[in-house]
C-alpha cells in the first residue's frame, strides 16, 4: 500500500508548528504579524493543495506571496485613485 498524504490543512498545521522556534525568537512586537502571515496561507488552500510541488511549504509561501501581492495591487490602486482625486 501507498503512503497516505494528509491534507493540505494538516500539513499546514504541520508546517507551522516546525516553525514555532524562529516564531518564539522573534520580538513580542512581530509574532502577531508572522501568525498574520501564516495565516494568509489558508486562504488559499485549495490552489495549494491541488499545486504540484515538491514541499508543503511551497504551497504555503506561493499562497503568502500571492495574498501580499494582492494586497500590494488594491493598495496601489487605492493609491492612484487618491491622487487622482487631489488633482481634481
């Protein structure tokens, strides 16, 4: 029989867990923006388990990286509308 791949969930969770001593080295100030961050993955859960790849963490970093990357845009665009609107 085959090995059982646990779900992308679990091996979020998985993953995140290996992680908890760089968490803990961090200033007190920064963890809330690292376990932001983490959490960003699991928006995108489904694109990240069906993503062929070759560790759990890089769906994860695709999904961090992707969710920034969106944010960048709206806040970008938030931008130009905003100075769109002084020139009036």
């Amino acid at each position: 029989m085959g090995r059982t791949i646990p779900s992308f969930r679990i091996a979020e969770a998985q993953e995140s867990a290996e992680w908890r001593s760089f968490r803990k080295a961090l200033p007190r100030s920064d963890r809330a923006a690292f376990d932001d961050m983490l959490s960003s993955a699991r928006l995108y859960t489904s694109a990240s388990s069906a993503a062929v790849r070759t560790s759990r963490f890089e769906g994860m970093i695709m999904a961090i990286v992707f969710h920034h990357y969106k944010t960048l845009a709206q806040s970008m665009g938030a931008v130009s509308e905003m100075k769109k609107e002084e020139s009036r």
